[in-house]
C-alpha cells in the first residue's frame, strides 16, 4: 500500500514544550518529520513540515488524535498530489 505524506504547520506561538510534545507524538508512529523547507530564514516557512512513513490508516489516525486536536498546530493536510509539467 502507498505511502501518504501529512504537511503540517506550528503556530507562532506555539511553546518549545508543546513543539516537542506533537514532535514525540508523531515519533510514537514510527513516522519520519523533517522541514518542508529546511534551512529557510523565513520563520513561517522554517515552522512547516512534512511526515512520511505512514500507510494511509497511519495518515487518517495521525491527523484526528495529534495534528488536528493540537493548540500548537496552524493546519495539517495531507499532502496533495502534484503533478508537475
């Protein structure tokens, strides 16, 4: 079964604490996190990310119990397919 990446999002107020603790969370789901835009100077770009690892059912249950349900959390979406031209 195919894979599905999860973006996510903190919010700018979101605390060092309550960062580590969506981080931990998603860590708990043998998923991989990393920057959607590493390295980047600009503090909104710096606080998006990209989760992969996770079968579709990981997805759905990532999104309900830790991303949408976080005060520290701005958006998470899956990922949309591009297809690029």
């Amino acid at each position: 079964m195919a894979q599905v990446p999860v973006q996510f999002q903190f919010l700018a107020k979101a605390t060092q604490a309550q960062r580590k603790r969506v981080l931990a969370a998603i860590a708990r789901s043998n998923a991989v996190v990393k920057p959607l835009f590493p390295n980047d100077p600009d503090r909104e770009l710096a606080r998006m990310f990209v989760v992969t690892g996770l079968k579709p059912s990981g997805a759905k249950l990532l999104l309900k119990k830790v991303l949408t349900s976080s005060n520290a959390v701005k958006f998470a979406e899956v990922q949309p397919a591009r297809r690029l031209v």
